[in-house]
C-alpha cells in the first residue's frame, strides 16, 4: 500500500504558492518520469507523448 498523501506533501512543500505555476501532483509527475525512463527519452519528448496519446494519459 502507498501512503499517496504522504509523498504528495512532501512534494508540495518543495514548490512556493507564490511564484510561477503551480506544481503538477506527485502522481501525475511519477508517472511521466516512469514513462520517460521507460522509453529512454528526453523531458521535451515525454511531454509531447504524453500529450498526443491518450494510452498514456
């Protein structure tokens, strides 16, 4: 079982409210890194996959 709240606080307290965009959750940010290992390619890349299939969405 993953204590899911305890992580996403943990990741949260890394961001401030106050300056740029608000941070994407620890799931959604988990899930792209997998994925980007996974396939072996860049930040840049993973984005536009993730954005253009709904597989991994």
């Amino acid at each position: 079982m993953i204590h899911w709240s305890e992580f996403e606080g943990e990741y949260a307290a890394i961001f401030s409210e106050e300056i740029g965009a608000p941070a994407k959750t620890f799931r959604m940010v988990l899930g792209a890194l997998i994925i980007k290992e996974k396939l072996g390619i860049s930040d840049r890349k993973i984005v536009e996959h993730i954005r253009n299939n709904p597989y991994l969405q």
